[in-house]
C-alpha cells in the first residue's frame, strides 16, 4: 500500500494540476483569439479572396477538388502564358493547396456543406490559431510556461502575421509560419529529450514546410548554423546528433519528392550549408567515440590519423562542391536568394524581382507598425535568453539575429521576424512579471511577519511566571534534539544559501514592482489597441476592392477590377487572349477565365519583357507585338482620375527596365526628362507616344476638360490624341481598369484606300507581307 502523501505534497500536486487546467484554458482563449481578430476583412466587407496570388491557389484548389491528386500532378494550363503554358504540378508548392483541399473533404464527410472559396478563405485564420499553439510550444522548450503563453498571446494579435493570414488571405504563409514553427519546436524537443521519435516528427515537419513554401531554405540553414554554434562552443552532445542528423537524411529525402524542389534539394547551393555541416558533426561524433575507448596517447594518434583524413576527404568535397557552383552563372543560388545576401543584386541584374513591392527594404517605421512595442522588448529577451544559456535559449538567439537581418532586406520576410520577436518578448515579459510579482509577494510577507512580530511583543509585556517555567523545562528537553538537528539544517541552509541570495539580489521595493507592473499592463493594453486596429483598418481590406472615405464621413467603394473582370466573362470568346501586365495575370484568369499572356509566376523573364516592351513601344509596333500573340484585348489599370496609386503608369519604368534588359533599343532615359519622370508637358516625346501612356489617358480629358492626374499631381501632357490601332471597349465606371481591343488589319487598311482601291490594295498587300516578315521586337 502506498504511503500517503503529505499535505505539502497533495497542495503541489493539486497547484500543478490547476496549472494546468487553466493553461490549456489560456490556450484555447489564444486560439479563438488568433482566429476571430482576423474575420475583419469579412465582416466589412464580404467572404471574398484577397491580392493577386491567393487567386491563382484558389483557382489550384479548386482544380485539385474536382479532378483529383493525380490530374493535379500532371496538369498542363493552357490558360497561362500564351503559347507556352505551365506544368502546375512541377512548379507550385502544393502544400497550401492539398491542405485547403483536405479540410474541405473533412467539412463534407462530417456534412457540413462548405464552398470550396469558403474553406479557402478561412484556411489563413484556423492556421494562425495553430501557429499560436506552437508558439506557446517553441517557446516553452526554451524558457518555461508562462513565456510560452506569453509569446502566444502576441503571436495572435502581432500585425506584421495578420497582414498575411487575415480571412481571404489565401496564400502559401497561410500554413508556412505554422509549419516554421512546429518545425523549429521539434527541433528543440528533440535537442532538449535526445528521442529518435521526436526527429522523425521533426523531418515530417520539415517535408511540410518544404511542401508549403520556398522559405524552407531558412530552415534548412538556420538548423545547421545552430549545430555548428554548438559544437564550436563545446556544447557537443548526442542529443545534438540526433536532434540534427535525421533531418538531414529524412528530411533531404522527403524534400526531393517535391516536384518543384526535386533535386534541387542536393544541387544548389542553399542546401549545401546542411551537407558540410553534417560531414563536421559526424567527425565529431567520431572523435568523442573514439576518446571513450582508447587511452590519451592513443588518442592522440588517432586524433591525428583523423584529422588528416578529414581534412583529405573535406578538400576533395569542398573541391566537388566548387566545380557545381563554378559551373553555375549564378554559383548555385536562386535569384531571391542571391538579393538577400547581396540586397544590391536584384536592381542591377533581375529587375523582375526588384519590381515586386513586397521585395524592397522596409523602412525604419513598418517596424513599429508591423511590430510595436515588441520591437523594444526584443532587446530584453536576448538578454534574458542567457540567464542561463542553455541549446534551446542559443537557437531564439540565433533566430532572432537572423531573421532580423533577413527582414531588413526584404519587407516580406517581416513574416519570419514576427515568431522570433514574439518569443522573445514573451520571454522577456515572462521574466519582468516574474521578477515583479516576486518581489511584490516577498515584501508583502515580511510587512505581515513584522505586524506580527509587534504585535507579539506588545502582548508579552507582563510574562506569567508559570509559563516561562514551563518554558524552561521544555528549552532543558529540547537541547539534545537542537543539537542533532542542528548539523541537518546547517547542510540544508548552505544549500539554499545561494538560491536565497539570488533572491534577494531579484527583490525590488514593493512600490517600484507595482509601478512596473501597473506600466507593463499599460503597454499591453497599447499593443491590444494597436493590434486591432490594424487587422480592422490596415489589413482588412483586399486589394480587389477598395474603399474611401469622404469629407462628410460617407463610405465610397470601389469594385472595378471585379467589374471588368466580369465584362471580360461574359462579352469576350472563351478562347480569346487578354495582355496586360503581369500582377493582374492570376486575377484575370480565375475571375474572368480568359487566356493570359504573363502573369504573377513570373518565371520567364523573356515573355514578360516583350510585354513590357509593348507597352512601351509606340502605338503601331505595340500592335504588331501583340498581334504576333494573338492578342484580342489589352487590359490597363489606371488611377488618376480616383487617386489610386498603384496604378500602370506608376509601374511603367519597371516595364521599361525589364523590357530593356531582353530588348535593348528600349532605353530607360528615353521616358526620362533630365532623369525625372514626367506626364505633364515636360515629358518626352517617347514616353507620350508610348502604348501605355496613350491607353491610359485616352478621352482623359473629358473628366474634367483639363486632364488633372490625382495621383501624379499634374496635368497630363499630351490630352487630345486619337487611337489608329486599339479601340476601346470598355472603361469601368470610376476610371481604375480600362479594356482595348485591337483593330483588325482590314479596318485600319480601309480608312486610307479612298483614291484607288485597285492599287491600294496590291501596296497594301505587299506592306502587309513585308511587315509579317519583319520580326516586330527588333
């Protein structure tokens, strides 16, 4: 029979289970939490995708539903990137999508009858939730509970996470960051517990993160840059080895059944970091064998033989590893990945990926929108990460080290700060209220031990006789007893002496500790404002439809883009083919289901060039160019007559950069009037006879008989002008998208055959030929 526990002992195990309880509670209030302050965008507005990508992976999805694993594997899009087409299933990471498409067949099977666009809408929100867990997860291996429900609370609310992951926000970061960080926490796990069971757990989650986004190659090189770390300071152990060699093997072998990874799981140059690194840690696995068994001159020698054979066999790798990435123009490296280790590369060699908005610098205040106040917490982690340092504290160290320099090179990677930040705020606001609270118990104990201590002697004033007679027969009892007891307590105080001292050291004066927690609640309750504020305001709204307010405070709405793409739908041919400039490619195929040359793939760098230099040519060589891709209609965004910046014209010298860069007689100063970019009168008579400009301010003028542009704050320059090629066949109704089509080349030939219509036609005729010869991009 079981010895009965003390009540000391019944109180911890009654505090712990309590503990827990209201932990799990916390946890599940966090996860409603991180799903319910995203449902802004559909509450103000509707259950609808956001931005241009989302729309590609819903239209995937939907594919995948209807037809099946194996057709998605092989399907071919016709609809992309005229004439050429794309594999989709060897160049999409099909994680997001198979998991959208796996909750939809769950919702059904438990007969709950979901849309698939409702499913995808809602995948961002349910994954935050998770993300939040496995924060609190993460961050527990590393500093304890309360850190752990801590970092998960902001990890719910931080706004840099909510801008990709609000409802409709159907994109690869909707899953990624979950898998960033389950994946990082199955690493500490398996770091800090040395368990085979919890690598391979760890190489699955890898193989999901691989299947969900390209920033797995941060994972892969962050992982080993840790290991390194360690084995450098001597913190070598063989939970280290397990924790890092199963992920290489497993999770490099799961990486290559990824069609769009493949071998590039082995052949380039972001994954070699975790090959070297895995060569390093098997010669130190063998080293430490090695000294366990034999004696220290022994050692010695085969330290030596090791050593040298190492350092052969490292060359002759580093050797091979040299050749590939001679080989390669690049030395190995994608294009991304080569801008952010050179943030300089992509402006002077790949303007495509320079063009993107999402892959400039941010600047110093979209820290402190997208973070807040954790950017001044994050300080404080760090250095609460090395009392103590342990493997887990070193590795939130490192991530935050990195991912901080990553993000101030691409504003996009601000994403992979949040986690990071995150935990270490949660780690250093665990810490401060520890201390706090701590201090605020401790002096309220002794100011009650001291009342009582008074009030004892203000009692004691007239002592009984009897009584303390009593008490000198018992002290007379009791002194053999002190005596043997006094060696025990001697050797149980030197041995909290030390914690106790720590204590005291930590103790601050009771009114200091309520002040400090009364302002950290303070700003808490600043960040909750913040928070909401932007997932209600900042990052609600989806970029398809757009919304201002007046002077009187009345709600205006813009739904142009969905209004042209339903124009297209439902006024055009099935088969017909629409140019426009690669953002609206995605949009234009799900919503309207029409043929695109380019669109937000961007893969071939060629193709989207000849449409930039279409648009940047003048009106009659544009035609011949899109006339050659049999091109039905044109498709221009334009703002100046709302104010909306992020229109064609504000993108044109990237048309013409990227055009330039495959066609070199276009020249970027051509459009430029002393190195400025003009459309008033001081433009250049290139950039006023360019396709865009005229497609853009066509019959401009008649808005306001002055062709005032709100965006560019000027009147346009060249106002009254009439089109010979393209003619336009509708403009939605505030101005922002406007369609063209082209004109056949009977229609444009009928108009100057009115002297002879015998010899016109031969002229003609012979012009037309000559001109079907003649390659228009040259």
């Amino acid at each position: 029979m079981a010895a009965p526990e003390n009540p000391q002992q019944q109180a911890a195990t009654i505090r712990h289970a309590f503990g827990n309880v209201l932990s799990f509670l916390i946890l599940l209030l966090i996860g409603v939490l991180a799903f319910s302050i995203r449902l802004f965008s559909v509450i103000k507005y509707e259950s609808v995708i956001h931005e241009f990508d989302p729309y590609f992976n819903y239209r995937v999805t939907q594919f995948l539903i209807k037809s099946g694993v194996y057709d998605f594997w092989n399907w071919f899009d016709d609809r992309t990137w005229y004439p050429l087409g794309r594999v989709i299933g060897g160049t999409v990471y099909p994680g997001l999508t198979l998991t959208a498409g796996t909750l939809w067949r769950i919702f059904n099977a438990l007969n709950i009858p979901l849309t698939v666009e409702t499913v995808c809408v809602f995948t961002a929100p349910i994954f935050s939730a998770f993300a939040a867990w496995a924060t609190y997860l993460l961050t527990k291996e590393v500093k304890g509970v309360g850190a752990g429900l801590t970092a998960a609370a902001l990890l719910a609310m931080v706004p840099s996470y909510i801008s990709r992951s609000v409802a409709g926000s159907y994109d690869n970061e909707a899953v990624a960051i979950f898998a960033l960080i389950i994946t990082f926490y199955l690493y500490i796990k398996t770091l800090n517990t040395g368990s085979l069971f919890y690598a391979t757990l760890n190489a699955i989650a890898y193989f999901y993160m691989v299947c969900s986004w390209g920033g797995y190659t941060f994972i892969i090189n962050l992982i080993p840059m840790h290991v390194l770390l360690c084995i450098v300071t001597g913190r070598y152990s063989s939970r280290l080895y397990i924790a890092y060699a199963p992920l290489v093997v497993l999770g490099t072998l799961l990486a290559a059944l990824v069609p769009v990874v493949g071998f590039n799981a082995v052949m380039t140059s972001e994954h070699f970091a975790s090959f070297l690194v895995f060569i390093i840690i098997h010669v130190v696995a063998l080293v430490y064998y090695i000294k366990g068994i034999l004696t220290p001159k022994m050692f010695r020698v085969a330290v030596t033989l090791v050593v040298s054979v190492g350092l052969i066999v490292g060359f002759a790798v580093l050797a091979v590893l040299i050749a590939l990435v001679a080989s390669s123009p690049t030395k190995g490296w994608s294009g991304r990945s080569l801008s952010l280790l050179d943030p300089t590369y992509a402006s002077k060699y790949i303007p495509i990926i320079a063009s993107v908005s999402e892959h400039q610098p941010p600047t110093w205040p979209s820290y402190f929108m997208d973070l807040n106040v954790l950017a001044f917490l994050v300080p404080a982690g760090i250095i609460a990460c090395f009392m103590p340092l342990s493997d887990a504290s070193s590795f939130a160290v490192l991530y935050i080290v990195t991912s901080v320099y990553f993000s101030g090179v691409m504003v996009r990677l601000m994403l992979v700060l949040a986690p990071a930040a995150c935990i270490m705020s949660g780690i250093a606001l665990s810490e401060a209220f520890d201390v706090l609270t701590r201090s605020i118990k401790l002096q309220l104990l002794a100011a009650t031990e001291n009342l009582q201590i008074n009030a004892g002697d203000a009692t004691n004033v007239t002592p009984n006789d009897a009584v303390k007679t009593e008490k000198s027969e018992d002290s007379v009892k009791e002194r053999s007893s002190r005596k043997s007891k006094k060696k025990e307590k001697e050797n149980v105080e030197k041995a909290s002496s030390v914690s106790r001292k720590e204590k005291r050291l930590l103790v601050l004066p009771l009114e200091a500790s309520m002040i400090a927690v009364f302002l950290l609640v303070l700003l808490g309750a600043f960040y909750v404002v913040h928070c909401v504020w932007a997932a209600a305001e900042a990052y609600s709204a989806p970029s398809i439809v757009l919304t201002t307010r007046s002077n009187d405070g009345g709600l205006h709405v813009f739904d142009d883009f969905r209004e042209a793409y339903a124009w297209l739908s439902h006024n055009t041919e099935v088969d017909d083919k629409v140019a426009s400039w690669w953002d609206y490619g995605y949009q234009t195929t799900a919503m309207a289901n029409r043929t695109v040359i380019v669109d937000n793939n961007t893969w071939n760098n060629t193709h989207i060039a000849t449409v930039g230099t279409a648009m940047s040519s003048p009106e009659k060589a544009a035609w011949e160019i899109f006339n050659s891709l049999d091109v039905k209609y044109v498709l221009v965004v334009f703002g100046g007559l709302v104010g909306y910046p992020s229109d064609d014209i504000n993108k044109f010298l990237w048309m013409v950069r990227i055009g330039g860069g495959v066609f070199p007689h276009i020249k970027e100063p051509d459009y430029l009037r002393d190195g400025q970019y003009r459309i008033d009168a001081q433009a250049t008579p290139t950039m006023l006879n360019s396709l865009m400009y005229k497609l853009s301010y066509y019959r401009f003028v008649e808005t306001d008989g002055r062709g005032f542009d709100r965006v560019r704050h000027t009147e346009i320059g060249k106002k009254h002008f009439k089109l010979t090629h393209f003619e336009e066949v509708f403009t939605t109704h505030h101005w922002m998208v406007r369609l063209y089509k082209l004109k056949s080349p009977k229609n444009r030939i009928r108009g100057k055959t009115k002297k002879s219509k015998s010899k016109a036609t031969t002229t003609t005729s012979s012009k037309r030929i000559g001109t079907r010869k003649k390659n228009p991009w040259h």
